[in-house]
C-alpha cells in the first residue's frame, strides 16, 4: 500500500516537532511494509533534518511557473540613513498602493487569497493523480485545505493534529480572517480520520468532522530511572533551562527572564539558559541586557541533542501561552527534571499534574513561588523528577507506532482499500 504524508511547507530545512513527527510517522509506515512518500511544496532548496528511513522519497512539487498573484512585502527601515530611510519610505508606500490595487482587482482579500488557494490545489491535484496514493495523512489543517480546496479526491485522508484542533481552523489564537476560519472548517468535511493527541482534544474538533478519531500522543524518549538528573549533589552552579523556538507571542521566554530577574540577587549561584533559536532573538537579548542578566542569563542558540542539556540542568521553566503537546517539556520531564508551567496553557496542563511531577501556576507572581521552592528543596526536585519521568513512560516510540498502525489499519479497512 502506498501512503503519502503532506506537510505543504516548512519540512525541508525544517526543525520543529512538525517536522520531527513527520519524519517519524514515515519511518513507521515504511518499515512496517508500506511504499511511503513525503510531499512539500516550497520556493526553497533544502532537505530533511531528520532522519529518514532510507526507502522514504520525498518530494518537493513546487513550480515557479505557477500563476500566483502576491502582495508586496512591507519593509519598515530601522537603520538611521536618511537616503535609505526616504528609499524605504517611497517603497512602502508604493507596496501600499499596490496590494490595495491587487485586492480590488481580485475582488477583495477573500478572493485573492481564494485564487491563488485554488492555483496550488491544482497543482497538487495533478501530482496526486500521477502518484495515485491509497492513503493520504496531511500534517495540518492548513496542508488539507491546500490539497483538497475545490477537488474531488476518493483517496482516504487522515489528519494529524500535532496541536490542539481549534487552534488549527478557528481564530482563537488572533490573526485569522472570518474567510479562513470558514474554509479551514469545511476542510474537515474531506476527513475519513484524525489524530489527536490528548484525549481531551476530542472536544475540540469541529461538528463538521465525522470520521474515525483516535488518541495517540507524541513519543518521548524513554530514560532509564537509573540515568536521571541527580538532584542532591552539590554543584558550584546551578541551571534553570528553558528548551523551545524564540517566540513570545508563544513561549514567553520574556516571562521566564522576568521572573528570574526579581530571583537572581538572591540566589547568585543559579543561572537561566535558553536553547532554540527564533524571531525574538533581538527582544529577549535586549530585555537581558536591560536588566543588566548578561552573565546569568544566556541565549545559546540551536541544539540537536537537548537531552544533553537537560542533563546538566537543575529545573525546567516553560511558561508557554499555548501548546499542543509540549514535546521539550515532556522530554524534560523524562530525564527527571521538575517542570513548572501555566495552568491555562493546553498541553502543558495535560503532562504536568500539579504538585506530583510538577508545578502549575495560575499567573506570573505564583510561578515565581514555585520557582523559589524548587530552588530551595533539592528533595523536591528530587522528588518530582522521578515522578515526572514514570509519567512519561505513556508516551513510548512503540505506542505511538501501534497507534498509527492500527489506526491507518482501521480507516482503509473500512474504507475497503486493499494494500498492493
């Protein structure tokens, strides 16, 4: 049987636990037997940064051929030129009266955005009819619609949530027009499956979908109790950590200074070290530098490995907005790190369960409390690490390829696909 993944953008070059996912979801299916493929579509030259199971082709559709009407980028000059400032200036205004052009002539935004959709949905719909796939799984909601936008596929889909599902198709999280909402929404009419990762995420999906829905949570790697973070021994510094995409709007690692920042005089012997890399690389260096943290608090850039760098540290800090799992949480909770996050933020609040592995907080005065005590009881770290990595033992590599194996098993069956 031939299987094809659709993550329509970011997998090439790509690090994120999309990405990661993925990668891994193909290796199951291609070593459990079926022909699998992964498609993109990018103006981009790249490769996959996970590894892939050396039977799994990818492909990358993109044309540059393809008729797409695109806005001009905005670009605010921030540099002190005056020449560059009234060149930029005269170039904004201009991609200003332009766009505004583009629209009216498009019938408005909707139909710009409705035009050039359906452009890219063609052209997926020729690459899949030459394919001919007996199951497809998108990545995302986002990579559904651009498949399925105005074509008719009798070919099986399933949907991997790797969020919670409103996120995906409502305007929950800001920043989406009443015209998306609508066409994300009516995409889950083409669904025969879904995947989500919690249990509880079930009330989340729109009353549109009527397919098969089956839990199967991320895998985490498994740590042996024996090689945990050792808690009670005496160290001339220790580490808060954070491990996660520099992003504010998201993960709120200007929280985690802040809160650091009225806690540093009195411990001086503990520092705050994040690892990712991101968009607010500048405002959280800036917001170090301010409060005068440069030599506590340190910006170290990407890391392949993070559970080595968790085993160096003392407490993990992730005071996200909102998760869909947490994948750098749960793999500090497996190596027997005390976590502390929000209350409110989805996924965060379903792996950590308050006071037994961890700590959540309903504001920022509060995880500043919990931070101090973990600071000060290493029998508490102790403690809670050890329970934080038993709790983890659910989400296995070899749970979530059961899951998926049973569950691709389950909607081609009913759908009377037969494997070749």
């Amino acid at each position: 049987m031939k299987i094809l993944l659709i993550q329509h953008l970011y997998f090439l070059n790509g690090i994120g636990g999309t990405e990661k996912i993925c990668s891994t979801l193909a290796n199951i299916l291609s070593t459990n037997g079926y022909v699998v493929e992964i498609a993109t579509n990018e103006n981009i030259k790249g490769s996959p940064v996970f590894p892939l199971h050396k039977s799994v082709k990818v492909t990358n559709i993109f044309d540059a051929n393809l008729e797409q009407k695109l806005e001009l980028p905005i670009y605010n000059y921030k540099g002190t030129n005056p020449l560059l400032w009234l060149k930029y200036k005269a170039r904004k205004k201009y991609s200003k009266w332009y766009n505004r052009r583009l629209k009216q002539r498009m019938g408005g935004e909707a139909k710009l955005f409705q035009f050039n959709l359906r452009k890219r949905a063609i052209l997926w719909k020729d690459y899949i009819d030459g394919l001919k796939p007996d199951l497809i799984i998108t990545m995302s909601i986002g990579s559904l619609l651009e498949i399925t936008y105005g074509n008719t596929l009798s070919i099986p889909i399933i949907d991997s949530v790797n969020g919670r599902p409103d996120y995906d198709y409502t305007n929950v999280l800001g920043g989406r027009k009443a015209y998306m909402v609508d066409l994300l929404t009516a995409s889950f009419d083409h669904l025969d499956g879904v995947q989500i990762l919690f249990d509880s995420y079930r009330d989340f999906l729109p009353s549109n979908f009527s397919g098969q829905c089956d839990v199967i949570a991320n895998p985490i790697q498994q740590v042996d109790p024996h090689d945990l973070v050792i808690h009670d021994r005496i160290k001339e510094r220790y580490k808060i950590i954070h491990v996660g995409r520099l992003d504010t709007e998201c993960k709120q690692q200007h929280v985690a200074i802040a809160i650091f920042a009225d806690l540093a005089n009195k411990y001086p012997n503990w520092d705050l070290e994040f690892w990712g890399i991101g968009p607010d690389f500048d405002r959280l260096n800036t917001q170090i530098c301010d409060l005068g943290l440069a030599e506590r608090v340190f910006l170290r850039g990407f890391t392949d490995n993070p559970l080595i760098k968790m085993r160096d540290a003392d407490i993990f800090i992730f005071p996200s907005k909102y998760e869909g799992f947490g994948l750098a949480l749960a793999e500090a909770m497996s190596i027997g790190l005390p976590s502390i996050g929000f209350s409110t933020c989805s996924g965060v609040n379903e792996l950590i369960k308050h006071s037994q592995n961890g700590f959540l907080a309903l504001d920022e005065q509060q995880m500043a409390l919990y931070l101090e005590q973990l600071i000060m009881d290493p029998s508490l770290r102790s403690r809670l690490g050890v329970q934080s990595n038993l709790a983890m033992k659910a989400y296995s590599f070899e749970n979530m390829a059961k899951g998926w194996l049973n569950l691709v098993e389950t909607v081609t069956r009913s759908l009377g696909v037969k494997a070749r």
